[in-house]
C-alpha cells in the first residue's frame, strides 16, 4: 500500500461522485495540500485517439507507452489479456502527495463518503452493507441515518471531516481558504 492518504467517494451512478471529487480535490488544494485522484471506470475507456503516434505504439502491441511533454505526461498501460489490476498496486505507482481521493471502487476497504443523489435513489443505500463508508454527502433529507450526513454542496465541510479521518495537518500557513 502506498503512504500516501487515501479517502474514497462511493455511490451509484449519476449520485454525484465525479462533481464531488473535483470539488474537494480544488477545496484541498486551495488549502494548500498536493492531491492525487483515482478514478475507477466499469467501461472500456480511452485517453488516446485513433492516429496518433503513441496510439499506434499500442496498437503495435507496446505494454506500456509514455507520452511526455514540458506541461504533463501520461503513462498507458495496456492489460491485453491481464486482469484489471488491484487499487493497491495503482496507489503504488502514484508519486507521494498529501491525499489520494479516489472516486468509485465501491467494495474496497479506505474510507469513505457515500454520495447519494434524490434522482439516482432506485439503488439501496451502499452505507448499511460497507463500514468502510463513514459519512454520506446528499442533496436531500436523510432521515433515521446513524452516519454523519452532509449537504452535497457543503465541501469545506466534508473536507474538514475528510481532513480529520486521514490526519491530514491543519491547512498550510498562507494558504487561499
């Protein structure tokens, strides 16, 4: 497992979850704290385009390719006939940083907050069934929930609580907040 910390956004689909972690990963990094993001994807997905150079690399059969440039690079892994691999071997490829917010892997063990939308609720609630889920985030009334509840647009909140789970520092001196 990497050193890194790591605190999870969970919850069905359309519940919210991209929005959330985009807002709290500006939310920590306004706080002056270096995140990291890993997004788990049920679909085949990809970052390249047909014609490019480092997509026919692949396409060629590389198991790897490296695209660099002077603003960013992007490290491609083709798994071909391997199995997805597990979330800890990913953390472990990540560079150290103050916090990993991971978005999806809903049955993996970090913890995490469940993000629950009035319009996506024809799925039961993920909280009941996973004690790795410590707070939910919705953008309607929960009633009878045992587990601390935020508003869907309270990110400083949840950011706090988030902070205090994983021992982050107080915010850096001369940070924006």
């Amino acid at each position: 497992m990497t050193s890194n910390k790591v605190f999870g956004i969970t919850g069905w689909k359309n519940s919210g979850k991209t929005q959330l972690v985009t807002e709290l990963v500006a939310e920590f990094t306004r706080r002056g704290f270096k995140v990291s993001t890993v997004k788990h994807a049920h679909h085949n997905f990809d970052i390249d385009r047909p014609g490019a150079d480092s997509y026919r690399h692949r396409e060629a059969g590389a198991s790897e390719v490296a695209l660099v440039s002077g603003r960013r690079w992007a490290l491609m892994h083709e798994l071909r006939e391997e199995d997805e691999p597990p979330l800890d071997a990913i953390l472990a490829r990540l560079a150290p940083c103050d916090l990993v917010i991971i978005e999806g892997y809903k049955r993996e063990g970090h913890p995490k907050i469940e993000a629950r939308r009035l319009e996506a609720r024809k799925q039961e609630p993920l909280a009941p069934g996973d004690p790795h889920i410590l707070a939910i985030a919705a953008d309607h009334a929960i009633s009878g929930e045992t587990l601390p509840v935020f508003d869907l647009n309270d990110i400083p909140g949840m950011a706090d609580f988030i902070a205090g789970t994983v021992g982050l520092p107080a915010p850096v001196e001369g940070a924006a907040t």
